[in-house]
C-alpha cells in the first residue's frame, strides 16, 4: 500500500509541477484511464467472488 501511495503522491507532484510550467501532460486521455481502472476492476472481481464464497463452499 505505501507504494501506492507514495506513487500517487509522485504524480500529483508532477502534475502541479506540469501545471505550474504550463507542459501538457504526455499522460492518455481520462477516458483511456477510466478504462484501465475497470480492467484493473474486472480482474479482481472473480478472485473477491471465490474468496467470498469459499466459506459456503466448505
């Protein structure tokens, strides 16, 4: 989780540094973003279902 976070923490000062030189981001577009995050979503999905009824499955 601390690599998460100090990831985060990174790109937000990027962004602040990019914004106040007045760069434009290399970064994709929000939508292609958005659609990373629901992959990332979807692929945990299954494995949170199993472990969710493993205990009934017993």
């Amino acid at each position: 989780m601390k690599a998460y976070l100090m990831s985060l923490a990174v790109g937000v000062a990027v962004g602040l540094l990019y914004n106040v030189l007045q760069v434009k981001s290399p970064a994709p577009p929000t939508v292609a973003l958005v659609g990373l995050l629901g992959m990332l979503g979807g692929e945990h999905v299954i494995p949170w279902i199993r472990t969710w009824l493993a205990p009934g499955l017993h």
